[in-house]
C-alpha cells in the first residue's frame, strides 16, 4: 500500500493542473484509481468543500489521448454536492494508458481535481487444457476440455480441433465448436462424444479458444479407436481380473477372488492401484473353477517377475516330486477337481524361463518351456488348440508346445479346491508347509484373462 501512495502521490506532485476561476472554499481531488484490469477501472474523486454555490453535477473525465483531460473529453456523471464518489469505468481498451481527472461544476463553472494516469492490463490469448480422451470406441470417444482463463476479454469459440494426419491439429482441421461468447471462465466440458471416426486410426485432438487477441491451443492428445478385431476379443471371455484396486472377476461370469496377503500397486503405465503385487509372498484364490473350458481356450496376462526359476526342459515329466517348484502367476489346478482324464494348466513365470506346466495326480507335465531374460513388464498369451499351446510374447509368436497327455486340458483361474492345495492360486504354489521361496511368485500380475477358445494371432497382438 505504501508504494501505490508513494506512486500516485508523485503522480500528483508532477501532473499539471488545469486553472480556473478561484471559487471561494472550493476543494477537487482526484482519487487514486482502483480495481484496474484489461478493460475496466475504478475511478472517483472526492468534493472536500463545496464552497458558496451548490455543486450541480461532479463526475470524472478520461483520455487516453489528452494528458489534460476535460468535459469536452469522455465524461461520467457521478451524482453532485460533497463527498467521496467513485464508479467502474468499463469499456476501456487493454494494454493503455489514460488520464483522468474529477471534476465538480456549479453556477461559477467547472472545476477539476490534479490528473492522474494509470495503465489498463495487457489482453491476451486465452488459457485452455486438453485432458485424456475417455471411453474409446471403434467410432467414438469422449473429450474432456477446459478453459481455465479468457485472457481477458470474451472468449467468442472454444471446442476442439482433431486430425488422423496432422499431430497438431488447428481449427483449419476439424473442429467440434463446444460454446461461443464466453465471458467468465474457468470452465470445464466433461464426456464431450466426438463421433464418425474410423476403425483403428490414431487420432490427435486439442482443445481451442480464440478471443479478440487470437487463438489458444491446449496440449495435444493422441488416441487408437477400436479395432473391428477388438470387437470380436469380447466374444468368449469367461474371466478377466484387471485388479483395479480388487480381486473381482470383471466378466460376466463374476467368479471374485480373495486377497491373501498381496497388496495393489502401480500397473505398467504407472497408474497407481491398477495391478497386484505379490511382495515374495501371499496368495490370491477364487472359490470355483472353471468349466466347460477345454482344450481349446487363451490365457492372456500382464506380469513383472523378480524370481528366477528353476530351469527345465520342454517335456519334462514327474510323477510330482516336488513339482512344480518356480514361481507361478497362476498354480496349475489338480485336474481331479474336474474328473480323473483332466489336468490343470498352470504358468510358471521367472527372469529366465516361462514354463507351462500341466497338474493332475501323480501327474506333472511341462508341455513349453521358453527360456530367455525376461525384465519389466512382459505380456504373455498361452493358446491351446487342439490340446497344443502356442506362447505369444509381446505379441509375437515365440513358441509352440508339446500336446498335453491328457485327453483333457484346462486353464487354471486360482482355484484349487483339492486337498492340500487349498493355498494355491494366482502368485503361490502348494500349501504353506511346501513353502519354498522359488515357489512364490515376486513381482506384479496384471489383466489376467481366459476365453473359452483360441484366440487368433491378430486378436493376440490386439490384445498387446
């Protein structure tokens, strides 16, 4: 507050002042403006003596040409007699300066206060964000914008611009207009649906606005729409665990898991709570298994090991003998659970091998094993058909298997209700009193899913 008296009063001090007839007791001050931004001011003055004559009228008068402004310039009308009078002044030009001056008149003439001046705020282009698309389809998504600031003056369009050729699309793209004659900012358009786009193109989209200054662009966002192959990956889900903060089963099925012990942690796009950790130990179980899902079915899986697991060779057989012994997303359920010509799949995951490893009594079976250094976040799809799997890595075709020797072969969903497996599941293999530190899984899991039929290989690398 001291500096803004320090600089009017020097204002005072080395302003002019205009000279009248002396009218007797008289006093016209011009008060300090107020309130100032881009296109208006508070300005007023203060009639301390009114002197002989009754004042008829008092007011302001503004330039922002003349440095002595008078009634003949622009004038604002403010009442009349004594006293303190102030008004916002609208209408003014961004980025100027003007000098004013109060000014009181009786029947002697008119009198007027020192000149003051002061400097309208700068204009500028507006303020936008351009937030994630949302809900993407094979011809749709939704678009969520704001218009944070006007810049100053009114905002006359904003919406959004989206091009699949241009990576920073502009309004000569095209444009969706979401509103116009925007005055009062900050404003937020949620969920906006942007339609009549194509199947599996990328799209780049920001939002707009323009003012009298020009047009402002937010940052730009970039989206896939939906394959016409992404439609058909639906068809035959009958599990699907994205452990988003829980262990429910999100298809139709519903066959909800319980937590032992692992706790939710950042997914592989470091979304906090949309993955399970498995921290060296714990389980995750459901209560059923799976049925009429058989010999011909996908298991499809995000995971990060930290585990190495005990080598073994494609093949490999074991009447159990303490296999399996490596560290399982999920444990091969005992194929007793179904009937007697059944096993259970399971997936051993390490930093050096992916193992699948077939369960039943009396019954180990490794049907692929790949071997290689396997760091971070890796996607892993099993396809079984006609008994025989395939191992897709980040979405190639690394592998292909031995036929399962059972006549039946079944995906295991982290139950396995057969005697002293009871602890198994998704991240622990056998019981707590097998515990072996090669026999549980360390690391994340992430989009664990099961159809009921072998998936191609471009809904393999859809999914990826």
């Amino acid at each position: 507050m001291k500096l803004i008296y320090l600089f009017f009063l020097c204002t005072i001090i080395v302003s002019s002042c205009k000279t009248e007839e002396p009218q007797s007791s008289l006093s016209v001050i011009t008060t300090p403006p107020t309130n100032i931004s881009i296109t208006k001011a508070t300005l007023g003055g203060d009639i301390i003596e009114e002197g002989t004559s009754t004042i008829a009228e008092r007011g302001i008068v503004i330039s922002d040409k003349n440095t002595q402004p008078t009634i003949n310039d622009l004038k604002y009308l403010m009442g009349n007699g004594k006293g303190q009078y102030s008004k916002e002044i609208d209408n003014l030009k961004g980025n100027t300066y003007y000098y004013y001056s109060a000014y009181a008149t009786n029947s002697k003439g008119t009198f007027y206060g020192y000149t003051l001046n002061f400097r309208t705020q700068q204009t500028v282009i507006p303020s936008v964000v351009t937030f994630d698309p949302t809900e993407i389809s094979e011809k749709t998504a939704k678009v969520n914008i704001e218009i944070s600031s006007s810049g100053g003056t009114q905002i006359s369009e904003y919406g959004i611009c989206i091009s699949a050729t241009n990576s920073s699309p502009s309004i000569n793209d095209r444009k969706v207009i979401l509103g116009t004659n925007l005055d009062n900012p900050p404003l937020t358009i949620s969920n906006f649906l942007i339609s009549d786009l194509e199947p599996n193109i990328i799209y780049y989209t920001r939002a707009y606005a323009i003012n009298a200054i020009g047009i402002a662009y937010g940052t730009t966002k970039s989206f896939r729409t939906k394959s016409q192959t992404s439609l058909t990956l639906r068809n035959g889900l009958v599990a699907y665990y994205p452990f988003n903060g829980n262990t429910n089963d999100a298809s139709t099925l519903a066959n909800h898991a319980t937590n032992f012990g692992p706790r939710f942690s950042a997914d592989r796009f470091n979304n906090a709570n949309k993955s399970i950790e498995f921290p060296n130990s714990g389980a995750t179980r459901t209560s059923k298994p799976l049925t009429n899902v058989f010999n011909n079915f996908t298991i499809s899986v995000w995971a990060f090991t930290k585990n190495t697991a005990p080598n073994k060779p494609q093949g490999f057989t074991s009447g159990n003998s303490g296999d399996p012994d490596g560290p399982p997303i999920v444990h091969p359920t005992h194929g007793e659970v179904w009937d007697s010509q059944s096993a259970g799949l399971g997936i051993i995951f390490g930093t050096n091998q992916i193992q699948l490893v077939e369960h039943a009594g009396g019954y180990i079976f490794y049907p692929l094993v790949y071997s290689g250094t396997f760091s971070g976040w890796q996607h892993i799809v099993i396809v079984y058909e006609n008994r025989i799997p395939k191992l897709y890595l980040n979405g190639k075709l690394v592998a292909n298997g031995l036929q399962t020797l059972k006549s039946v072969i079944r995906p295991s969903n982290g139950c396995d209700p057969y005697g002293a497996y009871t602890e198994s599941g998704f991240g622990k293999s056998f019981a707590p009193g097998a515990f072996n530190s090669s026999r549980q899984f360390n690391g994340f899991i992430d989009d664990f899913g099961i159809w009921n039929r072998s998936l191609t290989a471009a809904e393999v690398n859809e999914l990826y």
